[in-house]
C-alpha cells in the first residue's frame, strides 16, 4: 500500500516512516498515528488487524483521490461488499 503513495510521490522515499506518515495523513485527515500504523504495522493481535484493514480501505480511498487510479476504486469498492 505504502508503494502506491511513493510512486505517486517519490519525495516520500526521503522521510523517514514517521514524516511519511504525517504528511500522508495531512492529505487525507487520518492522523498520522493511523497512518503509520497502517502502513508500517507491527506485530499485532486480531482485533488490530481487523482495525487496521478498515483504515487501509480508507487509505487506498485516499490515494484514488489523489490520482492513483480506477483499479484502486474498484477493488475498494469490492471489499466493502463482501
């Protein structure tokens, strides 16, 4: 996930994860904690996991927005329907 924000980005490769997130969450109102932990997550339990799922669907929302693409919107769209 974090690859679509950096080809549409490539600055983003100089900051470091916590810069990444900051200015990604800056650009799509998810604070930057969410961020980070979305896109570079730790080890975590199963109620972490199902969290962080949701907010990378918002992520991938996010990216679409920003140019990205319509296969993006379309497999968003597919994992909000199952």
């Amino acid at each position: 996930m974090a690859g679509a924000w950096y080809r549409r980005y490539p600055r983003l490769r100089r900051l470091n994860q916590g810069e990444r997130a900051a200015w990604i969450g800056a650009r799509t109102g998810i604070p930057a904690v969410q961020v980070q932990g979305a896109l570079f997550p730790e080890a975590e339990d199963d109620r972490l996991l199902v969290a962080r799922t949701g907010l990378l669907q918002r992520l991938w929302l996010a990216v679409d927005r920003h140019g990205i693409g319509g296969a993006i919107r379309h497999e968003a769209h597919e994992a909000r329907e199952v």
